[in-house]
C-alpha cells in the first residue's frame, strides 16, 4: 500500500508544471542522443534503388566492391535513456533521506549538493560540445564495468552521471507524500517504511520522465534528418545543458514554473484528503521523535505546559531580518526565551494578530524574548521572497523570519492552523502552544513568566496591552476562495471549472456565499475578468471584509449602497472592503478590470 501511494505520489508530482525545466534535457540528451545512426549511405541508396543502372552489371558490381570499404555505423547504446532515469531516481533518494543530515554532520550549507549537480551539468554540457573535454571526463568511468560494458564503441557515461546531476537539481512540487518524506530525512526518522516510500516516490515521479526521453529517441529515429546529424544533436543537448545550468543559478526555472497553473493541484489535493493516503504517511501529523510529546500541550491551556524538546526548524529555504540573512539555529538560542510564530502575509488573522507579537518583541527583545516568524504559505504567490519581504515590511515585522516554501518546519511542528504560537522556555523546551488568534493576554503573561524563569529578579517593562481586535463572535462567513483548487462557498448555478467561461447572478443566493457575472478566466490560484470588466457578488457576515487582489487597476465595490474604490497595484496583497463598528449582514458587489486578479475574500 505505501508503495502504491509513493508511486501515484510521485507520478502526480511528475506531470505537473515541476518537470517542465528539465524536459528539454531529457527530450534531447536523454532520448535523442541515444537514437541509431542508419548506415552510411543508407539513406541515399534508399531513394536510388529503382534508378539508374547498367546493363552490363558494371555499375552494380563495383558497388558491390565498394560496399565492405564503408565504415561500420557507430552503434549507440540503447540503454542511455533508461541510466538517465536511473541516475534521477538514486541521486533524488539518496538526497531526499540522507542529504540534509549528511551536509549537517559535515558543517556544510544546506545547497551544497544542489551547486555540485549545477556543476556537474555544466560540465557534461561543455563535454557534449567539445569531445576532448568530454574524453577527459570520462576517463574515471572507464574502469567501472557497468557504465562500460553496455557498448564500448558509444559513451562511456551512458547518460548515469548525467541523470546524478539531474536528480541532485530536479525540484518536485510539493506534495503530502514529498512532505512526509523531507520530514523523515531531515529529522533522521528513517526506517524501511520512509525507504519504500521515497523509492517508489522517486520512481513515479521519474516515469514521465522517461516516457518524454523514449519519446525523443522514437522521433529522432524516425526522422531521417535527426539520424544524419547526431552530431548537431550532441551540441544542442550540450547548449541545453548549459542553459539549465545558468537558469538555476538565476532561479529562471522556478519563474517559469510560476506562469504555468498548477493543473495537478486539484489531483494533489484530492490526494492529500483520501484518509488512506493520511493513515499510511501520518500527513497533517507526522509523528518523530522530535515533535511526540507536543500532545502534551492543550492549545487552549492558559498556563504553562511542558511538551518536550521544540523541534529543530527544518528544510528553511532562506531566512530575512537577520545579520546577513543568516540561518537561525534553536538551539543557540538557549537561555533566550523563544516564541515561534506560523503565519502568512495574506492571511487576515495572522494580520490582526502580528500587531500583537511586534509589540511583545519591541518591548522583552532587550529581557531575552526571540521571535521567530515561519512563513508558510498557503498561497503559490506566497512563495515568493519578495512579497514574503514587502508583506512583513507592510505588517511592521522586525523580528528574523525563516521561509517554509516546502512546509517542512509545519509538518515537523505536526501545525494546521495560521496563526499558531509555540512558547519554548530558556532550555528548549515547548511550554505553550496557541493555534488561531486571541488569548494575548494570557500569552503575555506567560511569556513574562520565563522570562522571569529564565532570569530572576530580572525587571520587565509593564504588559503592552495591545488591543485584542479578534472578532468577539464566530458567526462570521467562512474565508472565501476563487481559484478553482480550493474554492469555497460558490453560489452560483454554474460548474465551477476553467471550462466555464460565463456566468449569471443567480436569483436566490444563499447566505456567506459569492457568486460570479459576465465573463471569467477561472485559474487555479485566482480568477480574471476575460472582457472589459466582470463583477462579483458577495454576501456576508462579519465586521470586516477584505479582499486578496494583484495586477494593475481600480476595483469599485458597492458595499452595502456605499461606493469602495480599491487601487490594485502590484504583487497579490490584502484590501480593506469594509471595517464597521460592529459585525453585521449584507451585500457587497464588486466590478473587478481587466488585468486586476482575484485571489479570495477574507473575514472578521
């Protein structure tokens, strides 16, 4: 069964838009290179069969004699395609459950292995384009059988070292089944199950991978003019190289990744729901020695706790607010107190909570209180660096924030809510855990009090005593999404699909629900007027109404007869619709442009 699961894991994750940087290397070096050459001559003699003779047989015998004096077609090895994606498959195991604590024993950056696949790829490009540098490459493998003996005439790489360098720079898109096994490599939980697991993973996901390189070899084979010119096809699979190379230096694959909709996120997260898949890898609560005993904390506990050890910060992909943008160790923060915070920039509670934690670490930074903000996003856009930035510098964060693109520190946290707080005392050990917002109060006074732990006698500045804006009641509408993968509270009567393109208001709209009119892309992540404009209609309840919007252009809204005008600019970020002085009901209907993208509606 889990082997099942890593395999249709994994081959989700293959043909999703994540493949789409190395398809072109695969397509060419791994597929065409290992096309057969058809014999010299063959081509021609071919079209010329039925055509000039002699009637003597003069002609046709002195052919005769010329034939043995061609040289031998050069035989290639057919197994190029299939040591390329074996090459993958080992070096992204090999990687995935032993790369981070291996660079972590030898004191080496995190993205140490992935610059080696870099160079090595570039290398294997120069090679392809010029011979001598790749004879010179080649002379380590010679003495290894495997890689020799499939046809000693063809390379001596046979594509392995190749697909080493692949896996080593080949990243997934993540996934519930790609979560749990960066979780169990990074924390060491490796036993016979993460193995099988990573195995047949790494295996699905190389699949399509080498459907495109047998592709490739197919075409090249069937069209005379790739046979003739193998040559051109060599250098060509050498330039791509290298353009692979230099793009993942300037991180130009993840852009491109970024302007393709996730068409397998609806799969994905199908996938992650079923309660097989859930039970089998533990998603949503992955259980390790590091994060047991965080059972032991209620998340509604007004006093202190104590939970265990807080789990090491894993799989960060970089961090900001800190000298340098260096890394940020828990445990050398031992004898501070440390408050680790799981947010994201759009999300609206983790925005009416932030003012909370700033004024905390502005008033007990100087008594030993860390903040740590662990940005994990719930949004593709979310993803990128410089909105994470602009969105913490927008919400007055000072504190260090360490990016989670990949959700490892959330899952090694066991975490499912944003905003979630875990107090951590001056020995490392968890003593409160808070998921959603409120109870600020009883959180600041639990923090003084290890502050106190930590140093008695020390004075601390009186409680900040900030605001507490948390709505008072729960009857508010549910966080609305207008993307297809996650939508929520539809209304209309339509199919909610990419396919539909038009929709009408409907008559009767149920209540905490949106509805669509006029003509719409529906994307994955967001919806687009197709025309001039398009509107939206939205009925709610709460006190506070934002709306998540990107692009360039005025958005009006009638919020209940009154006129809202929302000057969209830029990056996906949070607008203010409405802030009354108390909850209520009512209608709000939005015309949004063209060129403005609408991301979900938020509520307090």
């Amino acid at each position: 069964m889990l082997a099942l699961i890593g395999l249709l894991g994994g081959f989700v994750t293959g043909i999703s838009p994540c493949i789409i940087p190395v398809l072109p290397v695969i397509l060419f070096s791994g597929g065409m290179q290992s096309a057969r050459e058809a014999p010299r001559g063959a081509d021609a003699s071919a079209g010329t069969a039925g055509g000039r003779g002699s009637a003597g047989g003069g002609t046709a015998a002195a052919t005769a004699t010329a034939a043995p004096a061609q040289a031998p077609p050069r035989t290639v090895s057919r197994w190029r395609p299939y040591l390329v994606i074996a090459g993958i498959v080992v070096s992204f195991t090999l990687m995935t459950l032993a790369g981070s604590l291996l660079l972590g024993l030898l004191g080496l950056p995190q993205d140490v292995l992935r610059w080696a696949g870099i160079v090595v790829l570039a290398l294997i490009g120069i090679g392809l384009i010029v011979p001598a540098f790749q004879h010179l490459l080649e002379k380590p493998f010679e003495r290894i059988p495997f890689l020799n003996a499939a046809n000693r005439q063809s390379s001596k790489l046979q594509g392995f070292p190749l697909g080493l360098a692949l896996g080593a720079v080949y990243v997934p898109c993540a996934g519930p089944v790609l979560a749990a096994i960066t979780v169990a490599g990074s924390t060491g939980q490796i036993g016979a199950d993460t193995v099988v697991l990573t195995v047949s993973f790494a295996i699905g996901a190389a699949l399509p991978l080498l459907f495109f390189a047998l592709a490739g070899r197919g075409l090249a084979e069937r069209i005379a003019a790739f046979r003739r010119r193998q040559g051109v096809i060599r250098v060509v699979s050498g330039a791509l190289m290298l353009a692979l190379a230099a793009g993942l230096v300037l991180d130009v694959p993840a852009r491109l990744q970024r302007l393709v909709p996730d068409y397998t996120a609806a799969i994905q997260e199908a996938f992650a729901g079923s309660d097989e898949v859930q039970e089998a890898i533990a998603i949503g609560g992955l259980e390790n020695d590091e994060n047991a005993e965080l059972d032991r904390c209620d998340p509604g506990a007004t006093e202190l706790q104590e939970c265990g050890t807080a789990p090491n910060l894993r799989g960060i992909e970089s961090w900001f607010n800190t000298p340098g943008d260096a890394s940020v160790d828990l445990a050398s923060l031992r004898g501070q107190v440390v408050l680790v915070d799981f947010w994201a920039y759009s999300c609206i509670n983790c925005q009416r909570s932030t003012p909370h934690i700033n004024a905390w670490y502005d008033a007990y930074a100087d008594a030993g209180l860390e903040v740590i903000g662990v940005h994990s996003p719930e949004y593709a856009f979310e993803k990128e660096r410089d909105n994470v930035i602009a969105g913490a510098a927008a919400l007055g964060i000072e504190y260090p924030v360490a990016i989670d693109n990949q959700l490892a520190t959330w899952t090694n946290y066991r975490n499912a809510y944003w905003p979630a707080r875990y107090l951590i005392d001056a020995d490392g050990v968890v003593r409160n855990v808070h998921f959603g917002e409120g109870q600020y109060a009883e959180g600041e006074r639990m923090l003084r009090a290890l502050l106190e732990e930590a140093q008695p006698g020390i004075e601390l500045p009186p409680p900040t005593e900030t605001a507490d804006e948390t709505p008072a009641n729960a009857d508010i509408t549910p966080e609305s999404y207008l993307g297809t993968t996650k939508e929520q509270n539809f209304g209309g009567a339509e199919r909610y699909s990419a396919q539909t393109e038009v929709f009408t208001l409907p008559a009767d709209q149920p209540q905490d629900t949106f509805a669509l009119d006029g003509a719409w892309r529906l994307e994955t992540q967001f919806v687009t007027p197709r025309d001039a404009e398009a509107r939206i209609r939205l009925l709610y309840r709460g006190q506070e109404v934002r709306m998540v919007l990107a692009g360039t252009g005025t958005v009006v809204a009638d919020v209940d007869g009154e006129r809202v005008e929302l000057e969209a600019s830029g990056t996906p970020r949070s607008y203010r619709l409405l802030l009354a002085d108390a909850p209520r009901e009512g209608t709000i209907e939005v015309t949004v442009p063209a060129g403005v993208e609408a991301y979900s509606f938020t509520f307090g």
